[in-house]
C-alpha cells in the first residue's frame, strides 16, 4: 500500500476528521505562527474556537494571557492580538496563552479528536514533513481557510511540506492536492506578499506580524501537536519521551511528550 497525502481547505471541508490519516493544521498568518512561537519560548497555549470557550479555559489556568481576534480586531477584554510578533517579544512566559482566531483556532479545535494532530506554518514545516515521513502513511494538510478562501501563504506551507513528502515516496490522492504542489511547492516565502491575508495586515498597521512571518522560515526544529486541548512538543526521534518545565496551574508541570 502506497503513502499518500491531500491538501484541503478546512471552510471548503469542515469535516476534518479522516480515519487513519494524521491531519497537519496550517494558519500561517497568524494562528498556528502565533502558537507555535509560543511554545517554542517556552509558554503553554492552549487554542479555543470561540470567545466564550475562551472564558471557560481562562478558568481553568492561572493569570492566564488572553490573545486573540475576531474577523482581525482584538476580541474584547484581551490583552493581545493573534500576534506571533508580540508574543515572541514577551517576557511572561509563567502565564499560559489562551489563543483565539476567526478561522486558525476553529481548525484546529475541529481536529482536536484526531488520532494526530499536528500545527504547522513557515517556522518548522521541514521538521514537519521529516516526522511525517517517519510516522505516518496517510496524510491529510489543511489550511484554515479565511472568508472561504484557501489563502497564499496556507496553501505554500502545505506545498512545501507536501514536496518533502513526495520526494520521500508519498501520493498525491487527487488532482488539486497536485495542483497545489505544482504551483505553490518551490514558491518563495514572500510570495504570499499578495494575499489578502498580507494586505489586511498592510492596511490594519500590523506588519510587524507579516515582518516576523517572512523573517522566521524553517527556523525551528521541533514538532508540534494538540494534547488534551494544549499545544505541545513532541520528541521527534519519536523513541523517547521529552519533558518541558512549563508553568500555568499554579505550580511548575511536567509534560510529558508520548513516544509515537
């Protein structure tokens, strides 16, 4: 049986789940960035679909960082936008991150009961696709999907992980998956300059996170998944266990990373 992998848009297809596939969660301007930059320096996050779901996670943590937009403006009563900029700038690592988006966070909430879910953007889509092909056999990459668009920079982040995937020996299964590789699979980082996502961040005077975008690719050598509603890392030799000291529920946690 051979490997083989789909790219598709999650407002296309809200039906994320594929039994037996691992799903790789893609919202490069700004969800998963914002996430995955996040825990890299060393803060727990924890992705919510609504504001309200927000409030109740909010609860649950201790002197929580709440962060995060609807339809691109700061949601009310947050401290900070879906900024990977300024959550890269922080220096509060001990409050863990509550983080909200109009199309990000809903997808990867929508993949939560995967048996695999990981997140993905420019920052570590190599580490990405390296640990794919040492794990899985079915794929799926999804984009988030903005105002029922596949966005530029979603769908070359899914291309440039899926020529990896290729190269390795994987199938495209249809011909859009194809088409997408094609077009977008040796595209620059700055290509997405055109996309709407990056002219709204121009006209909103929020460049800084377009700046940070294009400036931090491949720059991380970690994986990431969802575990239990938190985003974590994951051991990639995919034989051992890792442990991060992360502060959020009063005291310092241990979290354990499971071996795949």
């Amino acid at each position: 049986m051979r490997n083989k992998f789909i790219i598709d848009c999650f407002q296309e297809n809200p039906e994320v789940r594929r039994d037996g596939y691992a799903v790789v969660a893609i919202d490069v301007i700004r969800a998963t960035t914002t996430a995955i930059t996040a825990v890299a320096g060393g803060r727990r996050c924890f992705p919510v679909p609504t504001a309200e779901a927000a409030k109740l996670v909010q609860r649950k943590l201790v002197n929580a960082l709440m962060a995060g937009e609807i339809a691109g403006e700061m949601a009310e009563g947050f401290e900070v936008n879906n900024s990977p900029a300024e959550i890269s700038k922080r220096r509060d690592l001990e409050r863990p991150l509550v983080l909200l988006s109009s199309s990000g966070t809903k997808l990867i909430h929508a993949a939560r009961e995967c048996d695999f879910t990981y997140l993905a953007c420019f920052r570590n889509h190599s580490t990405v696709a390296e640990h794919i092909i040492g794990h899985h056999t079915r794929v799926t990459l999804i984009g988030a999907g903005t105002r029922g668009e596949f966005r530029e920079e979603d769908q070359i982040c899914c291309a440039w992980i899926a020529r990896e995937l290729i190269a390795a020996g994987y199938e495209p299964e249809n011909e859009r998956t194809s088409s997408i590789v094609e077009q977008w699979g040796t595209a620059d980082a700055d290509a997405c300059l055109y996309s709407k996502s990056a002219e709204y961040l121009r006209r909103s005077g929020q460049t800084q996170d377009l700046d940070f975008t294009l400036e931090h690719v491949n720059d991380l050598p970690h994986v990431f998944m969802m575990r239990d509603g938190e985003v974590v890392a994951v051991a990639d030799s995919g034989k051992v266990e890792m442990q991060l000291s992360l502060p959020g529920l009063g005291d310092t946690r241990q979290i354990v990373i499971r071996a795949l």
